[in-house]
C-alpha cells in the first residue's frame, strides 16, 4: 500500500530536488560523499514542517535521550 511507502518516498524525493537534481557528480565517489553531507544537512540542520520545526535529530534523538534520562 501506498502508506506503507510515503515516508520513504518523501525522504528521496527531498533527496532528489535538493541535491542530486542540482549536482553534477563526476564521480560514484563524489556523488556517495555530497549524499551524506545532505543527509547530516536534512537530519541535523534543516527544519522540518511536519515536526513543528524541529529537525529529525531534535524530534527523534533528542526525545530517546530525554526519556532515557528520566
């Protein structure tokens, strides 16, 4: 089902249009290095709408290390 999917699909599309689309990778190297700094961009630094503007880091992460602490 299409649900099961929407998340991982948002995730490339993102990945997609804001970073490969606007690259010209010369190399399988090049492309694999620029992918993880935009996936350390997308999960430590950019705001997310659908998290109230907190990045997955804050939403996720920081919520596991709140309740570990408790």
């Amino acid at each position: 089902a299409w649900r099961d999917n929407v998340f991982v699909e948002r995730l490339w599309r993102s990945v997609k249009y804001e970073e490969v689309y606007l690259r010209a990778y010369e190399s399988l190297s090049e492309a694999r290095a620029s992918i993880a700094r935009y996936r350390a961009f997308y999960n430590e630094r950019r705001p997310h709408a659908s998290l109230d503007g907190r990045t997955p880091d804050e939403a996720y992460i920081g919520a596991k290390e709140t309740a570990m602490a408790a």
